[in-house]
C-alpha cells in the first residue's frame, strides 16, 4: 500500500469512529433522558378536586353548541372537599374564623366584566374569596391578593368588598362543597352549600 493509500485508509477509519462515538453519545444522553423522565414523580388525584363553575351556567359547553345566551360575566375556581361523616361548620370550619372557602389553593373568582356586589362596584378581573362563618350569617370576602395557598397569607387591606349573607338549610345534605352560579330576575347569585346548609351572595352585572 503506497502511503497516499495508507493516509487515505487511517482517514477513512478515523473518521468513521468519529461518527460512531458521536452516535453513542447521542444514544447515551437519550437513554439518560428516557431514564430521568421515568423517574419523575408524578401527582396522585388530589382527594379534594379542582372544580369550575360558569355565569352564564355552562358557558363553555352553550359556546360549543352556539347557545351562548350573552358573554361570560363571573368563573369560579375551587377545590371541593369531602365531608367523609365529619360536623362540618361549627367543627370542621370554625364559626368566627377566616376559612379559604374550599381547600388547597385560595378559590379564585374571577369578573369577565364590571360588576356590583353589596353596591360597591368590582372591576373585571381575578380575585381570591374568603368567607367567615357563622351559624345565621356568613361574610363573604373577595380579595385582590391571587396566586396563593389558603387563607395563611391573607391580608385584610387588600380586600375589595365584605358582603354578609344569611344562612339558608338545604333540603338535601351535600356530601362534598359545591359553588355554582344561578339567574335570579336580572341579576345572579353565587350558590355556595356543603353539608346541610347554603348561601347566596347577589350579584349584579
């Protein structure tokens, strides 16, 4: 083999173990990938669901179906705990305590538009809600402060409105929290019933 051949012979082979380490490194690092992906620890369902409820009531399923009867005005945003046997208000929830309204993070309620609650006039936008209860009353709280866990960070000079609603029994007990919205004339209320009893707080778009 003459030495042009040889060089050429030894360049070739060089090259190709070139190609073949750069192949194993790219398989390496995806294996690697593949192996740190399936460590990863993935969230088990949360024993008190994240829920969603819509003013107008189901909005997004009434857009789908071209139903939609006006645009959306409130959403509400909360988790939804379980009673599992145990006194609710009075135990559970302590009467005259701030309580996060729900469990896991803050509940969110959020305005599409301008609206009134309790005559004070709520800018559109995100906000949190907190309530205290009593045994014939609540006070419902709406907060600017989002993004946050329960009520351990709550702070009272960012509320926005203090409304008190009266206690009402329900005909049937709910075994976990429940919000939803329903029309009253030309105005809505936010429904708000767990255990054995509701509340209603007027809303006015």
């Amino acid at each position: 083999m003459t030495s042009g051949g040889w060089f050429s012979f030894v360049s070739y082979n060089f090259a190709h173990m070139k190609f073949a380490q750069q192949v194993f490194l790219a398989c390496l690092s995806l294996l690697l990938s593949i192996n740190s992906f399936a460590q990863t620890s993935l969230p088990d369902a949360d024993k008190s669901p994240l829920d969603v409820s819509y003013y107008p009531v189901n909005y997004p399923l009434l857009k789908i179906q071209n139903k939609t009867p006006e645009p959306p005005v409130a959403r509400i945003i909360y988790s939804r705990p379980k009673r599992e046997g145990r006194p609710i208000f009075g135990n559970l929830v302590e009467y005259g305590k701030l309580w996060r309204l729900g469990a896991n993070e803050a509940t969110e309620l959020e305005f599409y538009k301008p609206v009134t609650i309790a005559g004070k006039k709520i800018p559109k936008g995100r906000y949190t809600l907190y309530a205290i209860v009593k045994e014939k009353f609540w006070t419902i709280i709406i907060n600017k402060e989002t993004d946050i866990w329960g009520s351990f960070k709550y702070n009272q000079a960012k509320d926005v409105v203090r409304v008190e609603v009266p206690v009402e029994t329900l005909a049937e007990t709910a075994e976990m929290l429940c919000m939803t919205f329903e029309k009253n004339r030309e105005n809505f209320n936010l429904i708000i019933a767990w255990e054995n009893i509701k509340v209603a707080v007027p809303i006015q778009p």
